[in-house]
C-alpha cells in the first residue's frame, strides 16, 4: 500500500514517545536512581539480558506498577532489572556475565550519574 510506510513511521514514533515517557517517569518518581538504560525490547537489540537497568534507591512497587502499565497500552512484555548502587558497582567489578551483556548490547542511557 503507498500509505505503509508513512504509517510505519508513524506507529515507530508513537512507539518511541511511549518508551521516553516510561522511561522520564521512572528516572523522575522511582527514586533516588543514579543508572538508567533501556535496551532489548526498547532498541531492537535481541541479545540484550533485560529491557530496562535500573540502578538506584527504589520505589520498586512504583516501578513495576508504571512498567505494568506500560505492558497493557503496548501488549509486549518488559524485562527489567532493579538494582542498589552498591549491587551494581559489586557486579560491575567482578566483570559479572549478566552486566557484560548488557552493555554489549545496544542501549540508550536515560540516567547516568555513575559514569558507567
């Protein structure tokens, strides 16, 4: 149809305003979070060990809450991963595998005050 990819681009851009909000909205009332990123579900990258890193203080039952949410307006499931600043420097000096992973995948930084 001449119309498709007009109509792509449209749904794509709907698709990235929702993921910037999820992702505003966290960084904004999940608490104290100092580490951001999606990746996976959010940037097309398959290989990615989870959709969404967060590290921080948590208002984790607020964050599951927004990302359940965001699973019913979108209808794809989201993998994320909630962890303390100490957790997160701990596994990131043990060159933990599942870290590893994460940042070879592609992913987009919404939150960094580590310098990670």
């Amino acid at each position: 149809h001449p119309l498709y990819s007009e109509l792509f681009d449209l749904v794509m851009k709907g698709d990235v305003v929702a993921h910037e909000s999820l992702a505003r909205d966290i960084a904004e009332h999940g608490g104290n979070v100092v580490y951001l990123a999606l990746s996976g579900v959010f940037t097309g990258d398959s290989s990615a060990p989870t959709d969404m890193l967060i590290v921080g203080t948590l208002r984790e039952q607020y964050i599951a809450r927004r990302v359940s949410e965001y699973e019913k307006k979108s209808g794809a499931p989201v993998r994320y991963t909630l962890m303390t600043q100490e957790e997160f420097v701990d596994r990131r000096h043990m060159m933990d595998k599942f870290l590893y992973a994460f940042f070879e995948a592609k992913q987009d930084i919404v939150v960094n005050t580590l310098n990670a």
